[in-house]
C-alpha cells in the first residue's frame, strides 16, 4: 500500500495532516481497518516514510 492518506511517526500510524485531507474521522477509521490486517508486511508513505510491520 502507498499513498497519502495517512503519516507515519514514530513508528505509529497516524491520519494525514488535517489541513490538507478529506475526512479526518474516515481516515481514522481506515487506519483502524488496515492495522488489523495480518498479512501486510510494508506500508509505505509519499511523504512520511516507511513502516515494517
């Protein structure tokens, strides 16, 4: 998965910066979904960089 919906800091998924995204509340709740999906091993950002799950 790559893209910009969502930041990556810390090692924590984060929503993409409010000023500049859709719906805040739905990218939260597709962060929820996606965290809970077992068989993805990158998740890789435009902008924030990269997470090995």
């Amino acid at each position: 998965m790559t893209g910009d919906t969502l930041t990556i800091k810390n090692g924590k998924i984060k929503p993409f910066f409010w000023l500049q995204n859709m719906n805040t509340k739905v990218q939260k709740e597709s962060i929820e979904k996606l965290v809970k999906i077992e068989n993805i091993k990158y998740i890789c950002t435009g902008h924030s960089g990269y997470l090995i799950k």
